[in-house]
C-alpha cells in the first residue's frame, strides 16, 4: 500500500499513499497553515510574468529551503516528479508549433512566444509540483481535511473528499475481488474483444457503487446526520506556525517586489 | 400497568415504491431490556422492518412506538429523539464506519446529538473501551480487520447510549473468536437488543426469545429453546440449525 517504508511511523502513515513520515518542521506544521501558505505561494508564482526572471530564482530558492526542512527523501521525491513529463514534452514542443517572430538557433528556427510560453509552463508547473509533492508528502490525509474544514471550505467539498478517500480502498478493494473472480473463470483479458467485460465490470461496480452511497447515507442518518461531518477533529495551533508558515509566502512576495525592481 | 414497552409495532403494513409488498400487518412488543432474535429466511422483510424502528422508512399503513414517542414522519424532533435512543449496527461494517478514523467515526453520532465536547470524549472513549478498541482510535477504518471493524461499528452505536440497540446479521462473516468476543461485549449491555440474524445457535446463545418473520408477517413468537425445537415451523421458514446440532 505505502511504497515508502521507514523505521518508524507511530502508526502515522497507515493507510497514506503519499505521506511520508519524517519529524521535520514542515511536517509538523497544522494541514490549513500548509494550505493556506503553498496556496498563496503558488498564486503569486504563477502571476509573476516569466520575463521577470529573477523572481523565480527567488521562489526556486524558497522552495529548496522548504524542501530541505521537510527532510523529505529526495529520490522518492524525485520518482513522484516524474508525473510532470507530459507537461515538459508539451512545452517542448511549443517553441516549434507557435508562429510569430522567429529565431534561429543553428539550423533550428524557434518562435520567440513559443519559447517564452514554454518557459513559463515549465517554470511554473516545476513550482507547483514541487509544492504539492512537499505538501502531500508532510501532510496526511487527515490532517488536509481538517485543515480543508479550518479554512472554511464548503463542507460539501470536504465531505465529498473524505468519502473519496475513504471509499476509494473499498472500491479498489471491490474492484481487485471481480477481478480474481473474473479471472478465476478462465477469462483473459486478450485485446479489443475482452473491452465488452471491462465495460460491464466497470457498469457493475458503479450500480454497486451506488447503492453502497445509499447504504451509507441511510447509515449516517441513523445516527443523526444532519448535513455536516462535525466530528471530523481539528489540529491544535500555536501562533509559532502561523508565523513559520507566512513566512513561506511572504518571502514569495518580497522575492516577487525584488524582481519586479531589478526587471523595470 | 408497567412502563411503556421499549418498541411496540402495530399493524405495521409497508409496500416499496415499486408496488412490492415487504410487511403485511406486523405486530410487535418488547420490552425494556429484553433480548430478542428476528430470524426468517432472505427476503423476508427483517431489514425493511429494522429499518422503521427509527424512522429512516416510514410505513403504509400502522404504527412504531419507541418508548413514548409515536414515530411520524411529519415530526422531525421526534424522529430526531428516536434515532438517538434506538442504535442500528448494519451488516455491513463499510457502509457504516465512512469518516477517515476511528475514532471521528464514533464521535459522529454523539456530535450530531449536539452534546459538549468533554461529553462526546467520554462516550466515544468508553464505547471503543467496551469493544476492546481504545489502541485503534486514531486508525483508518479501512485498516483494520473485518472483525474489529464490526466491534468498532458496534462502539458507534454504543457511543449514543441508546436504549434500543438493534443488530443486522452481527455474527456474519465473523471468525470463531471475534463472533464470541462480540456475544461476550453484547451480553455486558444493560440494553434491550433486537438481533437480526441467520445463525441460530448465536440467537440461542444471546436471547431467550426470538421471532420469525416470514413474507412480511410473524409467524413465531416464542422462547427461543421452543422455537428451536420446533423442526417442522423451522423448515417451514427455511432455517436450520447446523449439521448434527439439535434441541
């Protein structure tokens, strides 16, 4: 279930596919300070115009700061990255498929905005997958829906991703079962022909699916569900890391007001 | 005269949407403290009446007492009330625990009946206490056994303090051990309990009396000795006691 196995995780990391024990800072910090700090750093990084390049060597410093006290370990880190390739392969390409006002680098000729937007999609989405691998990887599940719940979400939300988490194993679970059953049958999946079952698995876990929602929901009003999870318990906060987890974003912004100085 | 009946059913007739009758004029009593089977083939409507003890169905026709309280589905307060003093464990573990922990999970029945906070800590520490589940609070339901998942959907329960606690099928898929660990915590409640189940040693085991429904009717209503010995009104409602056991 959880790839990365360590010496000890107090019971922390049962169940997590993400999370990553480690007793770092950045792990300590309570789920909605993490959100709140990444969510504004990612805003002001992805608003700083790419020209503006001396920003992003700031934002690229803060978040190897970030990730060097999360002690996170960073071959794991390095393999989750590995989810941003499509995006590079696209931006790749964009200096090639774009028009405009060309230059030639040898006997390749580059469009300027294509290069310049291939740029910004790769700095950025960098930026972002950094952040949310720091994010996801010091931060359980738990403590990122209490921390949904402490900044206000719409309880909706936070109620439709507890059940997603929580159901998402059972129906996994549910789905590996048919599997074995359909393979204990003698079928084996064997190109195009074999699609007609996969459809009719996929219908049958859905209906199960389904019915499962009502099971549940008749569960829950058994025992008063009144339209909120208020059971769902939240993390104790020190003003420490209110302070510690601004700081993140803060010195995203002083770094955007520094290149914003040195570009003009 | 004695107190009022812990659930007393009268003339209860419901009919799904679909036309499909589940429950032709069932009458039933039981009082405080009692422990009774309903036993009855699949299909017999055990879930469909279980389910109007507290209101989640309302019936066609006939009426639910719990306590004082006329079930009607009009009155939301008292179906509120209701549900706070009869507790259902389903037969299905995963359809009950849903929040991401343990412990959230017992909790959620105490929050939702707007008690104080230190109030809810000692409900739900002492229903995972009377289940042997203290160690697994901070657990995701999903991680735990079949057998401690029954246990700690029984504390959800336990943890609204009901007066009422009703079980579907408590004892299916249950390993040896856990099926009578689960009768030993069942036996050390001070509550009535209504015990919806297939295996009828474990009805013997844990209540003196026990009915059977049949197509929407009760067709018994017995000590549970009497019924198990009954071999024709068994076979009648296609139950029967295990190879070579007999009363």
């Amino acid at each position: 279930m959880h790839t990365e196995s360590h010496a000890h995780t107090h019971g922390h990391s049962v169940g997590e596919r993400l999370y990553i024990h480690r007793h770092s800072f950045v792990h300590e910090l309570p789920g909605h300070i993490k959100l709140v700090a990444f969510f504004v750093f990612i805003i002001i990084a992805v608003l700083t115009p790419i020209q503006q390049w001396q920003s992003f060597v700031g934002y690229f410093l803060i978040i190897s700061v970030a990730l060097a006290l999360s002690k996170l370990p960073m071959l794991t880190l390095a393999k989750r990255a590995t989810i941003e390739f499509p995006f590079i392969i696209f931006a790749l390409l964009m200096p090639f498929t774009a028009g405009g006002e060309m230059f030639d680098i040898g006997p390749v000729s580059l469009s300027r905005e294509g290069s310049i937007a291939g740029l910004n999609l790769i700095t950025k989405a960098t930026l972002g997958v950094f952040c949310s691998m720091i994010l996801a990887g010091s931060t359980t599940t738990h403590s990122l829906l209490a921390g949904f719940v402490r900044i206000k979400t719409p309880s909706l939300f936070v109620q439709i991703a507890a059940f997603m988490i929580r159901y998402l194993n059972v129906i996994n679970d549910q789905m590996a079962r048919m599997k074995v059953a359909r393979e204990s049958r003698g079928f084996q999946a064997q190109g195009i022909r074999s699609w007609p079952i996969f459809t009719s698995t996929l219908g049958a876990l859905f209906i199960r699916s389904y019915e499962r929602g009502e099971r549940v929901h008749l569960a829950m009003l058994a025992r008063g569900y009144a339209g909120t999870l208020s059971s769902l318990s939240v993390e104790n906060v020190r003003p420490k890391h209110w302070r510690a987890g601004l700081t993140f974003p803060f010195l995203a912004a002083l770094s955007f007001l520094l290149g914003r100085v040195l570009f003009s | 005269m004695m107190a009022k009946p812990s659930v007393h059913v009268s003339a209860l007739h419901y009919a799904y949407p679909d036309g499909n009758k589940a429950l032709n004029g069932v009458d039933l009593t039981i009082t405080k403290g009692e422990r009774v089977a309903l036993l009855g083939p699949n299909g017999a409507g055990k879930t469909t009446l279980v389910m109007h003890l507290n209101g989640i169905l309302s019936p066609t026709s006939g009426s639910i007492d719990i306590g004082e309280f006329a079930l009607d589905e009009k009155n939301k307060e008292v179906t509120k009330k209701v549900r706070e003093r009869v507790g259902i464990v389903f037969q299905d573990p995963d359809d009950q625990l849903f929040m991401p922990t343990v412990y959230e999970d017992v909790a959620f029945g105490p929050t939702n009946m707007g008690l104080a906070r230190e109030e809810i800590e000692r409900r739900s520490t002492r229903a995972l206490e009377m289940v042997g589940m203290v160690e697994l609070r901070d657990r995701a339901p999903h991680h735990l056994s079949f057998g401690q998942r029954r246990r700690v959907a029984v504390a959800t329960v336990l943890a609204m303090e009901p007066e009422i606690l009703i079980l579907d099928e408590p004892s299916s898929n249950l390993d040896p051990a856990s099926r009578r660990e689960l009768s030993e915590i069942l036996l050390s409640l001070d509550v009535t309990i209504l015990m919806v189940t297939h295996d009828l040693p474990y009805a013997f085991e844990l209540c003196q009396r026990s009915l059977i429904l049949n197509q929407g009717e009760i067709v018994a209503d017995d000590l549970t000795v009497n019924i198990l010995r009954n071999q024709r009104l068994l076979t009648a409602n296609r139950l029967e006691l295990p190879h070579g056991f007999s009363f």
